[in-house]
C-alpha cells in the first residue's frame, strides 16, 4: 500500500477481530446495490467490485466491506462478503482473499476520508467509445455535473493503479470518478447511493455520447456540449439541486 513503508500486515492474511462484526443492514445494503448495478447490465463476470467503509472505533480509517475473489457482484450474497480494514487490506471477518483492484479501492478510501464507497466496473461502452478514438467523455446533461461535482480524471491505458496504486494521490482529491481506458471506470461517492447514481448518471452520459456523435455525423451537426464553466458551476451547486434541505415554513 502506497504510503505505509513499514509494513506489518500482508494483503489478505487472517486476522480475526473480535471486535469487528458483520452488520447486517450494511450487508443488505451492499448486496442490494450489487444487484442493482447487475440489473441495469453493468456487471460482467467476476470482474469489477465495490466497497463500503463503515466507522469503526479500534480502526482510525475504518473498515470496509467487499466482495471476495471469483464471485460476481451479480450473485454475491450477504454470507459471501469480507471486512477488511484499509491500510493493509487484512481480512478481519470472513475466510475468502480480495480481489487485486481492492488495493484500488483501500487507497482511495485512505486518501479520501470524505468517501464512504467505491464501485469499480468494466464497462462495455465506455470502453468501446474510448478506443473508438474518443479521448473525453462530454456533458450534454443538466444532471451530471450536478450529481459527479468534480472533473472526471483519465489514465491512460497503460497505467493499471489496481496493481500499483501509487499514482492515485496525485490526483484522486480531485475527482469522483476515475475513467480508466481500455479497462473500465472507478466512482467515488459520499454513501453507496451517492457512488450508486453517480454510476448511473456516468453510463447514461456515455450512452449520450454516443448518440450524439451517431446522431451528428448523420446530421452534419455539432453537438451541443454543457460547457466547462457551466459544469464548474453545477459541482459548486451540486448539493443544493441534488440534496435540497427542507425549509421550515415560518409562523
């Protein structure tokens, strides 16, 4: 783990903590949201993931909960899950290893405290659209930028941060998604239904994508993007349009 030089634990070992049990509304949660991701044809194999950090008092950083190796997000169930704990990537509860992009996942929630999941998948159309030659995904909705909040950060193909997940400080207090060519994307979110819509609102803005290139080069239009200021805009308002508080009437 990038940032932890003295290191006591390996990746995976066996450390039961008494202390540490399976809660079963964060494991209904985590299976719910799995399934969902699965329902709307986002899941495929075994590949990709999710996390969900839990506080914790013994673990300064919290734990989290993930899906073991070689079993899909599609039919994960509650009794498959793991608890890890996020600077070594220990198994406190469960008997089953992680996969390797929850190294990924374990850095991420160790430099963003703010940042409770994680969703991971690979997806079909975004990465058929970027190696169509297509370098950045573009807005074309009122809604994405009010639900991401940040600009999202590219990798370059090559660049694989679930084996080396040293590059990921430098940019990852900048972004709440992770477009990752060639492979798939990473969303942060501030709970699982934040992580969760986010990815629906990333896939559905992909989908635009395409359709409007399709639609475009048809038509011998330009598209009509949402531009960089009206999405610096939408991430320093995004809690206000997406998390309204109620207002009290007075009198």
């Amino acid at each position: 783990m990038d940032g932890s030089p003295n290191r006591t634990f390996q990746v995976n070992e066996l450390t039961p903590d008494p202390n540490v049990a399976f809660d079963p509304r964060v494991a209904k949660s985590y299976v719910t949201y799995a399934h969902r991701l699965a329902a709307r044809g986002l899941v495929n194999s075994s590949v990709g993931g999710m996390v969900i950090r839990v506080a914790h008092p013994d673990h300064p950083d919290g734990v989290c909960y993930a899906k073991p190796q070689g079993i899909s997000l599609e039919e994960v169930e509650a009794e498959d899950l793991v608890i890890t704990d996020i600077p070594w990537g220990r198994i406190l509860q469960g008997e089953r290893a992680t996969t390797v992009g929850h190294q990924m996942n374990r850095e991420i929630l160790r430099l963003r405290p703010d940042v409770n999941c994680v969703i991971h998948l690979h997806h079909d159309e975004m990465i058929a659209f970027m190696a169509a030659g297509y370098e950045t995904i573009r807005s074309f909705s009122l809604t994405y930028g009010y639900l991401m909040q940040k600009p999202a950060h590219y990798l370059p193909a090559h660049l694989n941060v679930e084996e080396d997940v040293g590059p990921i400080k430098t940019f990852i207090q900048d972004t709440n998604c992770i477009i990752m060519k060639r492979h798939g994307f990473t969303v942060l979110g501030r709970s699982v239904s934040e992580a969760y819509h986010r990815t629906c609102v990333l896939v559905s803005e992909i989908k635009r994508n395409i359709i409007v290139e399709q639609l475009c080069a048809a038509n011998g239009k330009t598209p009509e993007y949402i531009s960089e200021e009206e999405l610096a805009y939408m991430a320093t308002h995004g809690d206000a349009v997406m998390y309204p508080k109620l207002v009290k009437k007075a009198g």
